[in-house]
C-alpha cells in the first residue's frame, strides 16, 4: 500500500514564514555586530543559507553561515564537525537551525560546539516543530507546529530552492 503524503506547507508559504522569521531574528539582535548562523547538514542548513539570504536582505548585521555535520541516527561529539573550525564562537550570537524538531536529540548534539565556545547567545530555529521531545530543548523561532502522531512522519523536500512540507 502507497503512503499518502499530505502537503503542509507549500513553497511560497515556506518563503514567507523565513521572511517573518528573518525579521524576528533581526529584531532579537538589532544592537549586535555579528551573527553566526549553524544550519544541521542536510535540509537544514539549506533552510539557513534560505534565512542567510533573507536576513541579509534586510539587516545590516554582519552573517556568518556554518554547517554542522553530525550522524543523526548516532549523534555524538566525538562526530559533530563544524564546516569553518577557525571561527571565532566565544562571545559571539548564534542561530542554530534546522529543518524538523522531534525528540531534540540532533539539536542538542550540534548545540555543545556554541556551548563549550561559551557563545554570548544561542537561538534555535526550526521551520517545523513536531513537540515530541526526549530532550530538554526547544526552538525559539518555529516556522510552524504539528501535532503529529509519533507514527507519522514530517518531509521537507528542498529542491532547486523550492521547499515543501509533507506529513504522511
């Protein structure tokens, strides 16, 4: 039997909600001189070259774009890479992105980088929070929320920078 997918979120609806978010996110850090914006490898840190472009358009904040590359399905420090390691965290604001929220095992992984660097602030951005949580984190700026069964599952497919959200 195929598995029905459901269309969440379409392109032009992702587009704006990254808007709204960007100017959220300006907002939070006006009186700033830089942000550090760490998307999670895959669809997340294509969402934070998206939220890149979106704040550069309307801020005068000086963005830095990193990728966070870890195994997902094992998360562990001894994995999680950081894409420019001469960065500078310490004292720095950070924006950690990624695609879906579930249990926040991911999220909590790629945040120890920021954390050890004693990072001055960190934000978390997801475009879709599905609040199943196994661990103590939550996004700051959501794109939207599911309530989903833990049976179902939540899509974003990125390509050629359109985006959908599917559930199925």
């Amino acid at each position: 039997m195929a598995v029905q997918k459901t269309q969440i979120l379409n392109d032009t609806q992702v587009k704006q909600i990254l808007k709204r978010i960007a100017y959220q996110v300006y907002e939070n850090n006006f009186n700033e001189k830089e942000l550090i914006i760490g998307g999670i490898d895959g669809n997340g840190f294509l969402v934070a070259q998206m939220l890149h472009e979106q704040l550069s358009a309307i801020s005068k904040l000086k963005l830095s774009l990193i990728k966070i590359s870890l195994n997902k399905k094992e998360p562990s420090e001894k994995n999680l890479i950081l894409s420019d390691e001469k960065l500078i965290l310490k004292d720095k604001n950070i924006l950690l992105v990624d695609d879906v929220l579930n249990t926040g095992r991911t999220m909590i992984y790629a945040l120890l980088p920021f954390i050890k660097a004693h990072s001055k602030k960190i934000h978390t951005m997801v475009l879709v929070d599905r609040d199943h949580k196994s661990f103590p984190v939550n996004a700051d700026f959501i794109g939207t929320s599911l309530s989903t069964t833990l049976q179902e599952h939540v899509t974003v497919t990125i390509e050629k920078k359109k985006v959908n959200v599917y559930l199925s």
